[in-house]
C-alpha cells in the first residue's frame, strides 16, 4: 500500500489538517495599548513600536496556537483547584484600562478564601510552565524569574486597588504546582506606569537598549526588522506624522491632517494622506516640502525616495 503524502517531513496529513485548522480559525489583531502582559519589557523602544503597530502581527503556527489552547485550559485547572479548597474565585476577565486606556489587559480573576490569608480579597494569575521554567520559578520567585508575570500582577493589583495577587504556576510535565502571594509595590506601579505615558506621547521612538543587531536582547524581538533591518513600518495611521494618541478616552487617537479622532479601522486603514514619522525612515531626511506634503529622503543604497500625498488627496 503507498504512503499517504504529507505536507511536512515526518508529520502525517491528518495533523497537518488539525494545525491548518487552527491557523484558519486564529484572528490576527493589533493590541490597542501597551499591554500588562508586556510592560515589564525592558526595551522602552519595544513597547513604542508596538503601540505604534510597526510590525506586521506574528503569524503563530497551528502547533503554537496547541500550546496556547492548552494554556487556557490549564487556567480552568487551577481555578477549579482552588475552589475544590473552598476558594471563591470571581471577576475573571475584568477589564484593566489605565493612562488614557492606553494601558489595557485582562485579569485572570479575582479569590477570597486564600488559606494564607482567607480574608484578603487577591488578584489571580495562572500560568502553566515547562521544567525548565518552573524550576526557575521554584528557586528565584516571579519577580527575578519572570519580569512580564511580575509586572502584569502588579499593574492588575494597581488597576483594582488590590494589596495582594495570588501568583499560581502549573508545571506542564510533572502537574507540581507553585503558589506565591506578592505584595503590591506602588513604587513599581507608578514607575511602571509613568514610563508607559512617557513611551505613548513620544512622536518618535526612543533609543534601542542595544545597537548591536544580534545582541540577545533584540534578536528575538518580533520588531527586528523595523529597528535593526532598514525594514519601513507598516503603513497605518499610528505610523504616520499626523496622528497622535490621546489621553482623555478609551486608547482614543486623533489626526492632525484632518483634524478629526480617528476610529480603530481608520487607523488601520490609514489614508492617502500618510507620511511615515521620520525617524521610521530607514534613510537620511534631506527635504520637507509642506505645501505639498512631501518628504524626501536618501536611502542607505544611495537612492532618493519621497514619502508623500497622493495626488488626489492633495488636491483635496
């Protein structure tokens, strides 16, 4: 009997289907904010490139959208751990909007019944963990091992006026589980979230935490290619000179050009108006031409590029 083909080398056609079904069934969107999942990032220019949607959204294969869904049942796991000790656990996916509603994320819930301290009322955060991982949790606790858990849970606490988070991990190869309970540090939060309003009203984007390429600390980055790759961002309103992040609504932004607030799918869309901010620009700024909504540039190749309106917009 012949062997059934298969998409990849060594992986059947059936899983091959299962994976491109959850590649079908993903929706690829752009956070509005800065996320609490990622403001304990230590690259400031990081987080701008993000809040500015440089970057195309990451394309995650069907396997890694497996892990994800196994995640999210692992959260089940441990909320139903919890109330089988008699633990109430509530307000899970309460929405966190600070600094303008630039600041966003969700919380995985909320516990009373705690039995280090049954009457304090703590945020939750569930995360599932490899070995690896969850030994370094084990020896070093959130806050050395894990930056990004440690400041989701300190901007939820912030966020609900809470003085405790239960940190609650599962190790995905042995079920250990690891339980700590972490004060509120209000210095971090305002910190934390100070730097936040600094990153979201720059017009341009702050120094790299490396210029060397291959450092550790950018390769990885999903905004390789726009910061350290001559690569331009993606064309949206959030790239664009004219628009500017406000900080009296819901991650409300507004345009300059047009001088009218700008809905989530014009900012997308962009117009026939956009100019990239200079500093975006993989080349040398060498004239500004306002009458006709131009800007012309040398590129690193020698050649001359203008970044400008069309001419029906102009015209407009």
């Amino acid at each position: 009997m012949p062997a059934i083909p298969t998409e990849t080398p060594g992986q059947s056609a059936t899983v091959a289907a299962i994976y491109a079904a959850y590649e079908a069934a993903n929706e690829h969107y752009d956070s509005l904010g800065i996320s609490v999942g990622e403001i304990g990032t230590e690259c400031d220019r990081a987080l701008w490139y993000g809040l500015r949607w440089a970057s195309e959204p990451e394309q995650i294969d069907g396997r890694k959208l497996s892990i994800f869904r196994t995640g999210d049942r692992w959260e089940e796991v441990l909320v139903s751990d919890l109330e089988r000790i008699g633990v109430e656990v509530y307000g899970q996916q309460d929405r966190i909007r600070l600094v303008g509603g630039h600041v966003r994320g969700k919380c995985d819930g909320k516990a009373l019944g705690v039995p280090e301290a049954p009457k304090t009322e703590h945020l939750c955060e569930f995360k599932s963990s490899n070995d690896k991982g969850f030994k370094d949790i084990v020896k070093k606790g959130c806050k050395d091992s894990k930056p990004l858990h440690y400041g989701q849970c300190q901007i939820g606490m912030h966020a609900f006026g809470l003085s405790r988070c239960l940190y609650y991990v599962v190790n995905k190869n042995t079920d250990e589980r690891y339980a700590e309970r972490l004060n509120y540090d209000v210095d971090y939060c305002l910190r934390q979230l100070a730097r936040a309003e600094r990153i979201i009203n720059l017009a341009e984007p702050p120094s790299r935490i490396s210029d060397k390429p291959d450092s550790w600390l950018c390769r990885f980055c999903k905004h390789h290619a726009a910061c350290h790759g001559g690569q331009l961002p993606r064309v949206t309103c959030r790239s664009c000179i004219h628009a500017t992040p406000e900080m009296g609504g819901d991650a409300s932004w507004s345009c300059a050009r047009w001088s009218k607030p700008l809905s989530v799918q014009e900012q997308k869309d962009a117009c026939p108006a956009h100019l990239f901010i200079p500093a975006l620009v993989p080349g040398e700024l060498l004239d500004v031409d306002e009458e006709n909504e131009c800007i012309r540039y040398r590129m690193a190749d020698g050649s001359e590029w203008t970044d400008g309106a069309s001419e029906q917009n102009a015209a407009a």
